[in-house]
C-alpha cells in the first residue's frame, strides 16, 4: 500500500514538472480546436461542422507564435441558406505561469493561456451577407494535460472578419473545445525525420 502511495505521488510529481517543460523555448505545439459540429437526425435536418488546425512554436518560455487555418461549413436546414466560413493566418500565445499576476492554476495539471490571431478570411452566406477581408480573434482559454504531451483545451473567443462584401464586419463569440500536442524539439525533429 506505500509503495503505491508512494508511486501516486512520484507520478503527480512528475506530471507537474514535465508540464512546465513542455511550454519551454524551443518546443512545438500541434493541435486542433472543434468550434462546432452538429448533424441533425430528423428529415431535413441540417448540420454544421467547423475546424481550426494549428501549430506553433514557443519562441521563449510560455510564448508560442505559429499559423492556424480555420474552415467551417454549415447547412442549417432544408431550404435554409449554405454558411461557409474560412480563414488562415498567423497565431501567439501566452501561458500564464503558476502565482502569475494572481492567477492560480486550476487543478494544478493545466494552464491559462491568452490567445490571439490575425490574418485572411472570409464568410460566405448562400444569397445573403459576405465578408472577405481581415480575420481576428483574441481571447483567453486553459489547457488541461491529461498526460505530459497531450492537453485538452477550452478557449472562448471573440472572432470577426473585416473588410470588402456586403457586410463591413461579421463577428461571433465561439466557444472552442480541442486538443493539442506538445513536443519537445527533439521529438519534433524525430517526427520529420521519419516523414521523410
């Protein structure tokens, strides 16, 4: 019974540590956040699916600076108009440390983080409004690491899209549920050599 104490603690120990490591300079992150997906089961039900694939790079200790593409489709019903929503551009974070500026870390095994993006995007509604322009978001969002390397994340998020069409500006606050993949750069450079 104490050496599985013991072996409890030694774990949640090392959880600990090795989650600081893994939001160090030098490390990737890789990852995805659902924004929405919703397939309706009645006759002429609709559906809406979304996707944000990202990754990037900490540049220093609880900074990642990176590229995200957002695609997203969406099909409301029969009769209903076709939405369809893309996006790509560039992306930072910013993890914030335990104690750091009076933010505490919620179960100790995650982090809070602020995330922000600008770049290209657009929102199409079949013969309704459209935007193609300036794609932004920002908002704050925590990382909970069910293991070392992998977090499971909810960010809430204000996004808009500014610019040319029918409609100056389009904008929605999306709750993001996902997950992402923390690599430490040797495993990052292990991953690409086997691709090769």
């Amino acid at each position: 019974m104490k050496k599985l104490l013991l072996s409890g603690i030694l774990a949640a120990a090392g959880l600990t540590s090795t989650m600081n490591a893994q939001i160090q300079e030098g490390n990737w992150i890789v990852g995805s956040s659902l924004v929405t997906s919703n397939f309706g089961l009645n006759t002429g039900a609709g559906y809406d699916f979304a996707i944000q694939p990202k990754a990037a790079y900490f540049i220093k200790d609880n900074v990642a600076v990176g590229g995200y593409v957002n695609l997203g489709f969406m099909k409301p019903g029969k009769g209903e108009a076709t939405q369809f929503n893309y996006a790509v551009g560039a992306l930072g974070r910013y993890y914030i440390s335990p104690g750091e500026k009076g933010v505490d870390n919620l179960l100790n095994h995650g982090r809070w983080f602020f995330e922000g993006n600008v770049g290209v995007g657009g929102t199409s509604v079949e013969n309704g409004i459209s935007t193609t322009g300036l794609d932004f978001g920002v908002g704050p969002g925590y990382s909970y690491f069910i293991t070392p390397n992998i977090g499971v994340e909810g960010l809430l998020k204000y996004n808009g899209v500014t610019g040319f069409g029918n409609e100056g500006l389009t904008s929605k606050l999306s709750f993001n549920v996902g997950f992402s993949i923390y690599l430490p750069t040797s495993k990052g450079r292990d991953i690409v050599n086997d691709v090769k």
